[in-house]
C-alpha cells in the first residue's frame, strides 16, 4: 500500500509553492524567520533505498537563509501504521549520505558541512513513541548520552493536529488531510467532501488526490462520488466520474484477479476480471450521456475478457453512446436527452437548405442515398 502514499507525498511536495509552505508550516517560528524569501529548491536524488525500506519515500531541499547561508531540509515520510523504532538510527544514515555527497574541503583543510534538518512525516494510527533523536536511543547515563551528541529530527505527527489547522494552505491541507485519515477508518464522504472543497478545480494535483482516495478507500463507490460532487462541485461531476472510472477500470484488473482466484471454477480469472472493467465502462458512459439502456449494458457485459482494455479506450472517445459499437443504429430514445446536454438541435428541426442548394457537409446523406432519421422513422 506504500506506493499510493509515496505519489501523494512526492505529488504534495514536488510543486516549489506548496513545498515552501509545507515547510514553514512545520519549521519551528525562530527557524522559519532565518529564511530567505525564496521558495525552496528540490534537489535530485533520493537517500531512502526502496528495496531496503519501502516504507520511506523522502526529498531533499535547499533553503536560502536570509545571512546567505545555505540549509538543507531532508524531507521525509513514514507509511508505516505504527512507529518505527529504527528511524533515528535511518535519519542519521541518510544525513551522513547527504554530507558525502555535499560536503566540501576548505581552503583551511576543514571538512565544511551544511545544515540538515530532518522532518518526518508520520500519518499512522498509533501513537507515535519513539525518540527524536539518536541521543533518546543510547542505552547509557545521562553523562555518557550527552557525549553522543544530539542528531535529532522534527517530528511531524499529523494525527493530533486538527484537519483544519493541517497547513495555511488550502491545497497542501487537502494532501495532508487525505494522508491523515487513510489509516482512520470512518465514512469516507465528509472527507471526500472536504477535500473536493479545498482543492482547486482542474489541477494535476486534485487528480493526484482523486486518485489516491479511489486506491487507499474501497467504500467510495459510483454513487457516493456522484452524491459528493452534485452537491460540492455540481460543475464538475462528469470530470469527477470520469477520472474515478479510469481509476476503477485499473483496479479492475487487481480485484478481478483477486475475485477470480476466490471464485476459481465457478467464473475463472479472465471473467473476474472483465467484470470490474465493465463496470468501469459504464459507469463512465452513464456519466457522459446519462442512462445507459440494458441492451447496451448487457452488451458491454458480453464483451470478450481480452476486449475489454480497447472497448474501455472507444468509450473514452464516443460522442455518443450509438458509437460505442458502431453499428449504424440510433437509438432515437435517448437522443433527446444527448441533444439538451450538448445544446445542439436534432438536424429534423433546422430550416431545410434552399433547393437546388448544394446540402451542408454537417447532413450528408449516408451511402445508399437515405437520411438515417428517415430510414428510421
């Protein structure tokens, strides 16, 4: 389950204006005052070995200070549900891995190391119980502890703090938000809510989060992001299915696996499967152009399990439901309701072109010579 959270935290803080506030949100005031007005530069590279620990994702920034100086800022998240007794030991390892890299000789012979301050980002369930810094884990007297130095980190423990006191800023709070409540289990709709309110409509990020909540909550169906988004953001409710319904048809594919194996001989694995990518298909086709009828329900049902990825990528592309097969064939039933969506007028309502007036390329007859609204009629 790390990976969701990893997208949503590089996502969270890839962008330089959300970094920077994320940042000094969290940095303590006497910190927060040294920087310089400068947002905060991503550095390439990552210290956290994903085979080693694929809990951790992190990133590291370089701060201007305000005297010149310069401050590193190792940013990083911890996707465990409960504390994890080594990250002291892990933050101290990847500092030294910093400073192997950064690290200069001066013209004095000195070793010159920059400033690191290390945030952890913990969003687990359980309180967090482990010390702050290397110093909290050496098992001494307090004379032989204090010889060890003190390589501590920030703790940033989102648990306690109030969804609405998460971050200044509406985006970064959202992201936050949805990392904090994944690993607390409740009704997903006022968070689904709260989120669609916070973030800005039409935004890479808002797809980032979107789906994120699709992947880590399994109870947000069709019908409750339907419900949320008429009433949240009625604008954009055909934008919100459709993204969700590409990312139910990918989950298709895991739990149609899953479902499969569990039912084995009774349906098979490919059947499996092609159930959760139908669903997805019309649930997106519902959102575009309203009630699918059950012929064409059943249709898409009866769609060959190898099928299924094409007729999903024809349906992104329709303009209409009678294009989803391509048979030719109107269903002058639902036409009405397409036509109101879209503002057109059904061409049987235009003013008829004068006669010996060469006919528009809008309404060609088709091969064969008659009008398919006629033929039909």
């Amino acid at each position: 389950m790390s990976a969701p959270h990893d997208a949503l935290f590089r996502a969270l803080l890839d962008d330089p204006r959300r970094a920077g506030i994320l940042i000094r949100d969290y940095l303590p005031a006497d910190i927060v005052s040294r920087l310089a007005d400068e947002p905060p530069v991503l550095l390439d590279g990552s210290f956290v070995d994903p085979e080693l620990n694929p809990t951790q994702s992190d990133r590291l920034y370089g701060l201007a200070l305000r005297d010149a100086g310069t401050l590193l800022l190792h940013a990083l998240v911890e996707h465990k549900s409960s504390p994890f007794p080594w990250t002291p030991v892990q933050v101290l390892g990847y500092r030294v891995d910093i400073w192997r890299r950064v690290g200069t000789i001066g013209p004095d012979g000195r070793l010159r190391l920059p400033p690191i301050i290390t945030l952890v980002f913990y969003h687990g369930r359980r309180p967090w119980t482990v010390p702050t810094s290397i110093i909290g884990c050496v098992d001494a007297d307090e004379d032989l502890r204090q010889l060890a130095g003190d390589m501590g980190y920030l703790l940033c423990d989102v648990g306690p703090v109030p969804d609405s006191e998460l971050s200044s800023d509406a985006e970064v709070r959202a992201g936050l938000r949805a990392l904090k409540h994944v690993s607390r289990p409740g009704d997903p709709e006022p968070l689904l809510a709260a989120l669609l309110a916070e973030l800005r409509e039409g935004t890479v990020f808002e797809e980032q989060v979107i789906r994120y909540m699709i992947r880590a909550f399994p109870a947000i169906t069709v019908e409750l992001l339907t419900r949320v988004a008429r009433r949240v953001r009625p604008d954009r409710e055909g934008n919100l299915i459709s993204l969700a319904a590409k990312e139910w048809l990918s989950q298709g594919r895991t739990e149609g696996i899953a479902e499969g194996l569990a039912k084995g001989r009774e349906e098979g694995l490919l059947q499996g499967m092609a159930r959760g990518k139908a669903d997805a298909i019309l649930f997106y086709l519902e959102s575009q152009f309203g009630t699918v009828p059950p012929d064409l329900q059943a249709r898409v049902r009866r769609t060959a399990p190898e099928a299924m990825d094409a007729l999903f990528r024809k349906a992104l592309a329709v303009t209409s439901l009678d294009g989803l097969f391509g048979d030719g064939k109107p269903r002058r039933v639902y036409r009405g309701t397409l036509m109101r969506r879209s503002g057109l007028r059904p061409l049987a309502d235009r003013p008829a072109p004068p006669q010996g007036e060469e006919q528009s390329a809008g309404h060609q007859a088709p091969e064969g010579g008659a009008d398919p609204e006629e033929a039909d009629a």
